[in-house]
C-alpha cells in the first residue's frame, strides 16, 4: 500500500514544470477582489476525513449562510450528500470519464459569477493545476508550506506550518468558530465501537493488533455487559479476522462488521454507541461532526495538527515522541527516524487507551 502512495507522488512530480508554467502566467488573469458575498468552490478531491473536517469547521461556524461547494472524486459522493454537501463529482474509474468530467466542471465554474476558487489539497501539483485553471477570472487561495501566510501574484497563500487542521481551514475560508456546547447522542445501546480503519493512503497510522486484543481484553473486564463492535473499510478484512483469532483465544466475542456497512450505516452505529476507539481516519472526523464520544489514538500524526482538542467528550492518546509527527503533510517521508518501526505506535499501551475509554465513560455514568 505504501507503494501505491509513493507512485502517485512520483506522477505528481512529473508535472512540476506544468504547474510552474501555468503558476506564472494564469495569476495575470485572476481577479484582485473579494468580498462576503462571494460564494467559495473548494477542490478537494482525496480524503473522507478532510471532507468532514472542512464541514464540521463550517458547521461550527458563525457565518449562517455560508455559500459553499465542492469540487470531489464521484467515490466521495456519498460522504457530501450525508453532509448535505453540494458537490461537482470527477469519476475516476477511467481516464476518459476523468478528462470528461474535469472539462465540464472547468467550464460550468467558468460561467459562475462572484465566486472564489479554494484549493484544499495541499501539495499537489495536478491539484494545483486544476486550480489555476478553474480561478481564471476569480479569485484563488490555497495551502503552501512555509512559515507564513501571503498574498502573491493575485492568490492567497496559506501557511500550514505548525498550525492545527481546524485553524487553517478557518483561515483559508476567512471565517471564524464559535464555541459550542457539545451535546453527545443519548446513546441506546451498551456497545464500544473499535475502528480499525487507517486506510490506503497512510496505513501506518494503524494500532498493532496485539494491542487492540490486549485492550478488548482489558475492556470486556472492565465492562463485562458491552457489545464491542468492529468497523473498518474492506480491506481491513484480513487485519480484523487476525484479531477475531487472537480474542476467541481469550473467549472474548465481538461484532466484526468491517467491510459490510454503509456509511450511512456507520453513521447509525456511531450515534448509538456509547463510544469510538480509532486511530486517525475517516471514522474520527464523522463521530466528532455527530459528537460522538471517542479516543483516537495517535501515532505518525498528531492531534494538533490533524485532530480536534480535548474534552469530556474527546481523548487523544499519543506518546508525544521527538520524532512524533512525522507525517506532516502528504510529501513527508513517513518513519524515517524509527526505520519504519512506528515506535509512536508499537510503544503505546493499551492501558493507556484504556484508561481514556475509562475517563470518558466516567463522564457519561459507566463506572467500573
């Protein structure tokens, strides 16, 4: 999987010259102004989570009619459409539907008026070109990875060097959060929810699975009356059938569900539980959006940077390494320090997540 990752970095590198070629000539044709009543098209095309997290900043928001659209992977469409996202969608199934599709999303932003152009991924160079193309006549904003914040060349450029996820979404989108009280769902059902998911993209975020066992273990003593279920993506499937062996070993019982919901179904499940454990995916940013009560665990990615703050409601566990994070934007060379050994990860105790879980359920009325 690590491989696949590395391959579509190095296409991306191959059309660097483009994205200098086009950077320098098409800025002379963007628009210099901006004002509220713009509405805002966003590009982002790879990354469930970051579709939740942008929706979750807006949502929190204290702009009430926020116009707001999104440029996304057909395979994202059910994701915007839970989120009640409005959303131009590229298949990518085949190049042919790809170019199609990117055509006509080109020419339809083209003929929208008082719009600005925001582009969400962060070191792409086809993403970037995609941009440039799309803001001819509008105005353009999106991430660089420097020290500071600047406007250049008729763009604005936001600097995602040492800042929390939810504040340069914030800034990029020129809004502000208001501070809401968190409400979790009445949860009806004596279930945990274990989210093995880390996906394709960075799979070592993953929590080994000698330590979901051991803290399965260590849950079922503490709770002995919980359901605990497990949720992942499908290929997730050979990972969790390895910790279905390892907890009837234990004669510990669980729900292994990975790879048969929907996200619709995800989301029911979530809402009737009375907790989330997940490493950083997907799952994190939907049970924070529905105030969901969780623990994530962290490992090559940090909960300043990517995750949400603490609370009664969430808990994040890390061990706060030197090295720790490592991945900080899609470019970084992932485990360098530690030889790939994810020592971040490997190191973190099931206790450690255990009394987390504790913490919460503490809040909540489940004393142990």
């Amino acid at each position: 999987m690590a491989v696949r990752v590395s391959r579509l970095i190095f296409i991306d590198r191959l059309f660097t010259p483009v994205y200098l070629a086009l950077s320098f000539l098409l800025p002379y044709s963007f628009s210099k102004s901006f004002y509220k009543g713009q509405k805002t098209i966003a590009i982002k095309l790879f990354g469930m989570g970051s579709i939740v997290r942008v929706a979750n900043v807006l949502k929190q928001s204290n702009e009430k009619n926020y116009k707001f659209e999104l440029i996304t992977l057909f395979k994202n469409k059910n994701v915007c459409e839970l989120l009640k996202i409005k959303a131009h969608y590229i298949r990518s199934s085949n190049p042919f539907f790809i170019i199609i599709d990117t055509a006509k999303i080109i020419f339809a932003v083209w003929k929208m008026k008082n719009i600005r152009i925001i582009d969400l991924e962060r070191t792409s160079n086809l993403s970037g070109i995609f941009r440039l193309i799309c803001s001819i006549g509008k105005s353009c904003s999106s991430f660089v990875i420097q020290g500071n914040s600047i406007t250049n060349r008729n763009q604005n450029f936001i600097s995602i060097i040492d800042k929390p996820a939810l504040e340069v979404i914030e800034e990029i989108f020129e809004i502000k959060k208001i501070n809401k009280e968190i409400t979790p769902f009445n949860y009806y059902k004596n279930k945990i929810i274990i989210n093995c998911n880390a996906g394709e993209y960075l799979p070592q975020r993953k929590y080994p699975i000698l330590k979901y066992a051991e803290l399965i273990k260590e849950l079922s003593v503490g709770y002995p009356a919980t359901t605990f279920v497990l949720t992942g993506m499908k290929q997730e499937e050979k990972y969790t059938r390895e910790l279905d062996v390892l907890l009837k070993k234990e004669k510990i019982s669980v729900e292994n569900k990975v790879g048969k919901q929907t996200l619709s179904e995800l989301v029911t499940e979530l809402k009737e539980s009375k907790l989330l454990i997940t490493n950083d995916s997907g799952p994190l940013h939907l049970a924070s959006y529905f105030q969901v009560p969780t623990v994530a665990i962290w490992g090559p990615t940090s909960p300043l940077l990517v995750g949400y703050p603490e609370s009664d409601n969430m808990k994040n566990v890390t061990l706060k390494l030197e090295c720790s994070p490592c991945f900080i934007h899609p470019k970084s060379k992932v485990a360098k320090a530690c030889s790939n050994r994810i020592d971040c990860l490997q190191n973190l105790s099931s206790t450690m997540v255990f009394e987390a879980a504790k913490s919460i359920l503490k809040t909540r009325g489940n004393v142990s």
